[in-house]
C-alpha cells in the first residue's frame, strides 16, 4: 500500500491511527484531513512524518528533506524527553543548520564559478 485515503471518516483516535500506519513499510502518500484527530493530536504531522519514514506527501503538501531533517531533531528530543518546547529548540536549531549549510554551498558555488571564469579568462588571454 503506498497511497491511502482516509479523509473525512470521523477518525478519533490518533494514537490509533499513527500506531497502524507506522506499520506500513511503503505508505508514500497520505490524506488524512477532515478527520477529527488531525486537530486534536499535538504536532500531528511531525509525529506522523516521524512513525511513516517513507512518506513523501501528506493532505496538502510534499514533505522535502529539509522538513524530514527538521522533523528527526524534533523527534530525536521529543522521544527522549516528552517535551514539546526541548523539542521546538532542537527543531529550530536543525532549522538553522540547514540555513547555514546552503549558504555554504551558495558561497562555494559562486566561488567555483568565479575560479572557472578566471580559468576561462586566463586561458582565452594566452590563445590571442
């Protein structure tokens, strides 16, 4: 089972449901909206993203690798300690990890390219 449907089916139980489709080793795609726990359970898409680690899309949008990193350091504390501020922090943190590294590839980015134009320039001066 890879898709599942259960939108609007007055579902309750949240527990229930996470502790079933954790068990899923295919499950990619998931619309649970309209139903009841999706309110009521604290950090519901967090903790379904982290029982469901082969999810890549949940009700109305995609999960990307950043928001799966995001969600490991949540989880990582939230498992450890039960709670949910020590687990915001975690997430933060990862949060500005991620930033850091793409403004460190960024930066090397440009700098490669300006290596190459300099290469390029250098070689095209000594051709004429």
């Amino acid at each position: 089972l890879q898709t599942l449907d259960i939108q609007a089916n007055r579902l309750e139980d949240g527990d229930a449901v996470l502790s079933i489709l954790s068990q899923l080793p295919n499950l990619r795609v998931l619309y649970a909206q309209g139903n009841t726990f999706v309110k009521s359970f604290k950090h519901y898409r967090k903790r379904f993203i982290a029982a469901c680690s082969t999810l890549c899309y949940m009700d109305d949008r995609p999960i990307f690798q950043d928001e799966r990193r995001r969600v490991q350091a949540w989880t990582k504390v939230y498992d450890v300690t039960g709670d949910f501020d020590l687990a915001n922090k975690a997430e933060r943190e990862e949060l500005k990890a991620i930033k850091d590294e793409k403004l460190q590839a960024d930066v090397k980015r440009m700098q490669d390219f300006e290596d190459f134009i300099f290469k390029e320039s250098s070689s095209t001066e000594l051709v004429t």
